[in-house]
C-alpha cells in the first residue's frame, strides 16, 4: 500500500521547487518510459544534464576524469538523475532533446513530489532505484529482475560507465521509488497502444495501420494486403494482387502503379493505359488510343483487316490493288502519277493525253471531244461537233465515217459516198456512180473540201448552185434541189472529154 | 567488484574503478595487474593462471589479460545464448574453455580452452557442481530461496529449500566445493511495512548445505551497502576454501569462511 506524501509549498520552495511543479506529471505506461529510457543507452554521462536523440548517428558524447570534476564533450548525455527524470517526464512533458535536469538524486531520495516510496520487494517495471548520502547518491531505472533477485537496470552509471542497460545488485540502503500516474497498462513496444489493443504487440506502430484488416498491423504484418505474396516480395504490398501483373515492368504491380505502362502519362489520363504512347495519338478521337485502339480510324474496319487505317474508309476501295486503299493511297490508279497531279486518278494513263484539254484525261474522260455528247452516245466521240448524223446507222457518225454509206468504199472514193453502192457502178456523169444518180436518196459526193459541192460547210445552197434538197434534209443537211443539175452539169463535162478523147 | 583465488590461495580482486587487479599473499599486496578498461565486472583464472576479464558493458567481451594488462584473446560476449552483453551474470573459466552465465540461469561457452571463439555454443543448464554431477540454480522468494540441481541427462530436482526471518534482497553468489557442499550467499533485509519503508536491518548470509541439501552452517556477515554493486561476493577457491568478498564504509574486506 502506497500513500502520496504532501509536502509543504514552502519546504518545496527550499528545495527549489514551484508550485506549478505539482501539477500531475502526464500518464505514462510503464512500457512508455522503459522505451523511453532505452534510447539513453550508449549515450554518455553528463553530470548535471540530461538529454539524448533517437537520432543512430548522432554522437554520444564522451566523458572523462571523475565528476563531478569531470568534463564531457558533445551535446548528447546524461546523468542519472537527469535520466531517470527525462526517462519518467517529471515534473512534465519533455523531449528527450531536450536538455533538463529537473531533480537531483537528494529530491529522488528524499521528497516524493511526483514519486511515492514503495516497498523494495514489490517493483515493478519503470519503477526507480534511488541511493543517497552525504557524499553522494545514484538512481537507476527498474525494468525486470531475475531469480536471483538481479535487476536489470537502465543507468547512466559514471563518467567512465556511460549510460547502460545490464544486470546489477542494489543493497538495501537503495529505495524503491514509484512515480504518480503510472499505469499498469501493458504496452510491450511503447508505441502507447497497449498489449490488449495493439494489433502489433511488440513492433511499435502507433498509428496501427491494418491495411487488409486481418488484426495484424502492417508494422508487423508479413503480408499487409494478404493477398498470399509477402511483402517482402510484394510489387504491391499495400494492394492486393496476387497476380503481380507489371506491365512496364519496373517493379511496381499495375495495381498500385499510377503509370502502368511506364509511358510518363498517369493512368487516369492515358488513352491507353496499358500500352506505351507518350503521344496519345487518337486519330478517331474516340478515347481510346491508336497504340490500343484495334479500329484507328473508326470506320468500322479493323486495323488489321484496314487498308487505310489511319484514314476513314468504311468501302475499302482500292482501286489500283495495291492494298493501299484509295482514301490514303496517293496513287490510286498506280500509274505512277500521284493522284493531285493526275487527270485520271482512279484510271491508270501514264500518257496522260487529253484530247479536249478539259483537264479531264481521255481514260476517264466521259466526252472525249468535249463537245457535250457523252461519248458513249457521241456518233464522233473523237471529234467535236454538234452533228451526229449516222447515214449507214452504223454508229460511227458521218462527221467521222470514212464511209458514209457504209457500202464497203471509202467515201474519198466513193462515187456515192451517200448511197450505198457497193459496185461503184458509174452513171454518165463520171465520177458519179450510178446510184445516186438516179436521185437515190443519198449525198453527192464530197469536194476536195469535203464538203458537197454546192453547198457551204453549213449545207446552205451555194449560190448558183441548183440549191437541191434532198429528201429529209434540214439544217444538218446539206443536200439542196440545186444538186442534181450540178450533178448534171458535172457528168456532161466529163462525157465530152471523154469523147473528144 | 569480484575476485577469485588460485590453488596457491593468491587472492584475485578486482579492482574495477581503478582498472586493476590486486594480488594478495595472505595480508600482503604482491603484485597489481593492469586491466585495460574499468568496465570489467567479473575476473577468473585458467589452468595456466592466466586471467580473464569479463568487461560487459564497455567491449561486451571476455579477454585474456597478460600479467602485463595487456588483451591477448578477446571474444564477443553477444551471439548463440546471449543475446545481450547485460544480460551476462558470471564468468566461469574451466579446462574445457569459457563459459559465461546468462541471468543467473543457463551458462554458454564461448571460447575453447584455447580461447577461441566457438560458433556454435554449448549451453549448459546452470552452474557447473563436479561433485555433484550436474548443475545448479537457485531462485529467490520474498522469504526464502530454493536451489535445483540438475543432473547429466535428467530433468532438475530441487537440491534444497532456505527459509529466511529477514526478506531476501537478492542471492549474491552459488559455489559447490570438491566434496560436493554447496554454498549459497544472500543479502537480507527488514524494512518498515509503512511508508517510507524504512531500512530496519540487513545483513549478508552465507548457508551452507551438504550434498544431499542438508544445512549445515549459516553465517552472518556485515552487510553490503553503498552505491556500488558487487559482482562476485562468494567463491570456491582453487584451493578448496571458501571465500567471501563484502563492502562497508572502510572498504572490501575478503574473507575465508572454511578451513
């Protein structure tokens, strides 16, 4: 049983004690301040100071000759009452880098500010061990003891011992001390979680993270996301994936890494997250990359199967078959000429002839001669012109016919190039054959102009002429009732040559 | 502090806080051996003499220190059974080779008899009783203590249980002799039920006890007091006696207790 001993403010003050000092020290486990207190160890003894780091590299100082006439060179270390006071926080909260030493082993020994004497049979971790005479004094730390009685202690020891933890005897001249507000809360790693709540019993991990909420903490947790693959092996250890997919392979599972395909572009803005294309080319626009995107174009063709698949062409024409379809092919007719420069760019012509110059090249050219008849319908479709009268009906038009009446004689020959007389057989007017001289239906024949005599290229009567019509005849017509008599004419000439020869 | 003493009945003490060992003939200082640091807890002889020196808390090793002060064989205290360097209780230096105590509980041998390390470390169950064919332990209550005794390949059996009028500080040594006694020194205490808990007695005890556990003597010596802890209080010479080692205000005083 333990009482709290009450002490009058004015012996405090002698003892260089206020009273804002009495204000309760903050709770503590024992397993806080045992924590605490471990972290002095290796530091040096510092008389009168009291202060070390949890910082590894940070120099623990060195003490030499015999204190309190010693000398220490640093800025870490300790002696044992400004320890134990650091290691309790009392009178209150203080950083363990911070330099105080608050009380001497004579307050430890003597007063019971923020302490309570307690038998010296009934220790209990984190209680003190304090000695003290005229000549001096020491205090220790109490963490556990052993079946001989032993305590293992925490000390700053001496300027020679430094600051240790080890197995040591106490004589009974030693008393127990126990601080105020201590609770018996276990909290094996002194992460102030106790034992009972802490999901990580002896790794400190006050934040107690469980990230797959199995009641292991991660700090402790051989698999955090227990996805079967251990951390230490996990490319995503706080995510499960226990299929370690890692596209880029950098070492970061796709589950956890924010670039899977190692592109520089973050997944949440990559077109296509699981390909590389730090351009995010889309041509179709439609979100998904050209790098992923199985139909560039969005025509509805498949890349693979597209011969433009970059350009629409739901058709595929290709015209030249090159497999280049025409929508992207710059020479569809493949005749060597690109399309821009081509007057027929879906008909191969390396010629290039243009008989009208429409700009039109004749391969492709529906009117060849440009005079408005398509050619498929244009009796002369090589020769512009406006009449497309076909004496012989055999479709070659008379301003092209070699052979008007279409008997077989040219007409440069044809002694009725209008009528059809085959046998060329003559009537008396020489040069003019038998069949048109009966005033057969058919044309006189051409002068050396080519043209029927007596009548202009427009078939209008020459004057003087006998102006014939010929039956049928119209503006496209060149006969005129004035033929015959020149025909006349012409055969009574030449049969007096004849008989004068 | 500790000590130890060879068949010639030359008294070993260790004097820690000023780095030496001190060897007495008798009444007479003969000779002081240097030790390289004043961290050393606990000393022991070879069979040669030679003397090793536990240093726990500045090297955390065990050396071989010539009559020169100087290490000729240094070994790591920490490894196989130790886990940490504080945790060594006692050094114990046999024909076998170098053997330290883990918390008053199981002993490791850390060196050969040559003194080198060994990797792997033999453990042995307590502390080594050769005339008993085992190895002892003892444990402390609030009023008592009781000691075990464990056989080659046998399972521990109490040796023998010591009941006390004063409560039981803290046990301050366990020997065995060639006659197969063992020897138990505790520190005790009566403090006052109240708070303060005031100091109301102590003194040191040394119980003696045949080879069957019988108690044949107690005898009461001046208490240990002071700051200072001992290491080694009690012992079991080379040369058969039995020794202890206690603190007052004058001092160390070094004693034999057994012809």
């Amino acid at each position: 049983m333990t009482t709290r001993t009450q002490l009058p403010l004015l012996l405090l003050a002698a003892l260089g004690l206020s009273s804002v000092a009495l204000a309760a020290p903050p709770t503590q486990t024992r397993d806080q301040i045992i924590a605490r207190g471990k972290g002095v160890v290796g530091f040096s003894y510092w008389w009168g100071h009291g202060r070390w780091t949890t910082d590894s590299s940070a120099y623990r100082g060195s003490c030499s000759g015999s204190c309190p006439s010693c000398s220490h060179s640093g800025a870490y270390g300790a002696d044992c009452s400004g320890f134990v006071a650091k290691a309790w926080q009392v009178p209150g909260t203080s950083a363990v880098t911070t330099d105080s030493h608050p009380y001497s082993t004579y307050h430890f020994y003597h007063n019971a500010t923020h302490w309570t004497h307690i038998s010296r049979g009934s220790t209990k971790k984190a209680d003190a061990m304090v000695y003290r005479t005229s000549s001096g004094g020491h205090i220790f730390l109490y963490e556990s003891g052993d079946p001989w009685g032993w305590m293992t202690a925490i000390e700053c020891k001496s300027c020679s011992g430094g600051c240790v933890r080890a197995g040591r005897s106490a004589s009974s001249s030693y008393k127990a001390i126990r601080r105020h507000n201590i609770t018996d809360v276990v909290d094996t790693d002194g992460d102030g979680v106790p034992d009972a709540k802490d999901n990580c019993k002896t790794v400190k991990n006050a934040d107690q993270k469980d990230t797959d909420k199995d009641g292991k903490g991660d700090a402790c947790d051989t698999d955090d996301d227990n996805d079967g693959i251990l951390d230490t092996k996990d490319n995503c250890p706080l995510v499960k994936n226990a299929s370690q997919k890692d596209t880029d392979g950098d070492g970061k599972g796709d589950a956890c890494d924010t670039d899977m395909d190692g592109d520089g572009v973050p997944n949440a803005s990559d077109n296509c997250p699981l390909v590389k294309n730090a351009d995010q080319k889309d041509t179709d626009k439609d979100g998904k990359g050209d790098a992923c995107d199985a139909d560039d174009d969005g025509d509805g063709v498949p890349d693979a199967a597209d011969n433009c698949p970059k350009h629409a062409n739901a058709d595929q024409l290709d015209t030249d078959k090159d497999g280049k379809g025409d929508a992207c092919d710059t020479d569809d007719d493949n005749d060597g000429l690109l399309d821009e420069d081509d007057n027929c760019p879906t008909v191969a012509n390396a010629n290039q002839t243009d008989m009208d110059e429409d700009g039109i090249g004749d391969s492709c050219d529906d009117d060849l001669d440009g005079d408005g008849f398509a050619n498929d319908v244009d009796v002369c479709p090589l020769l512009a012109g406006e009449n497309q009268d076909d004496t012989d009906g055999d479709g070659l038009g008379d301003e092209c016919d070699d052979d008007l009446d279409g008997d077989g004689v040219l007409n440069v020959v044809d002694n009725c190039p209008s009528v059809a007389n085959a046998d060329q057989e003559e009537s008396v007017v020489e040069g003019i054959g038998q069949a048109c001289a009966d005033g057969a239906v058919g044309e006189p024949p051409l002068g050396p102009t080519g043209m029927q005599e007596g009548f202009t290229p427009d078939g209008v009567p020459v004057e003087g002429s006998c102006g014939c019509t010929l039956p049928g005849a119209g503006s496209g017509h060149r006969r005129s009732g004035a033929l015959g008599l020149v025909l006349l004419g012409l055969f009574l000439m030449r049969r007096g040559r004849r008989e004068r020869a | 502090m500790s000590f130890v003493v060879d068949e010639r009945g030359r008294a070993f003490v260790l004097d820690q806080i000023n780095s030496r060992i001190q060897v007495f003939e008798g009444d007479r200082l003969a000779r002081i051996v240097p030790l390289p640091a004043d961290t050393i807890q606990d000393i022991a002889l070879d069979a040669k003499g030679g003397v090793w020196a536990l240093d726990r808390l500045g090297a955390g090793s065990v050396a071989h220190v010539t009559e020169d002060g100087v290490v000729s064989h240094e070994i790591a205290l920490v490894g196989d059974g130790v886990e940490d360097a504080g945790d060594v209780s006692a050094l114990e230096v046999r024909a076998d080779g170098v053997w330290v105590e883990v918390r008053h509980a199981t002993l490791v041998q850390i060196a050969s008899a040559d003194g080198i390390a060994l990797a792997d470390r033999p453990v042995a169950p307590g502390r080594f009783a050769d005339a008993l064919g085992g190895h002892l332990r003892a444990a402390k209550s609030s009023f008592g203590a009781a000691i075990t005794l464990q056989k080659q390949g046998e399972r521990p059996e109490v040796f023998a249980k010591l009941r006390f009028s004063m409560r039981v500080g803290h046990l301050t040594g366990l020997e065995s002799d060639r006659e197969g006694n063992v020897h138990v020194s505790l520190h005790l205490f009566d403090e006052s039920p109240e708070p303060p808990f005031e100091l109301l007695a102590q003194q040191d005890l040394v119980v003696t006890l045949d080879r069957a556990g019988r108690e044949l003597s107690r005898v009461v010596l001046p208490p240990e007091s002071g700051a200072e802890e001992s290491f080694r209080r009690l012992r079991v010479g080379a040369n058969g006696g039995l020794y202890h080692l206690g603190f007052d205000s004058d001092g160390a005083t070094l004693r034999r207790l057994s012809p």
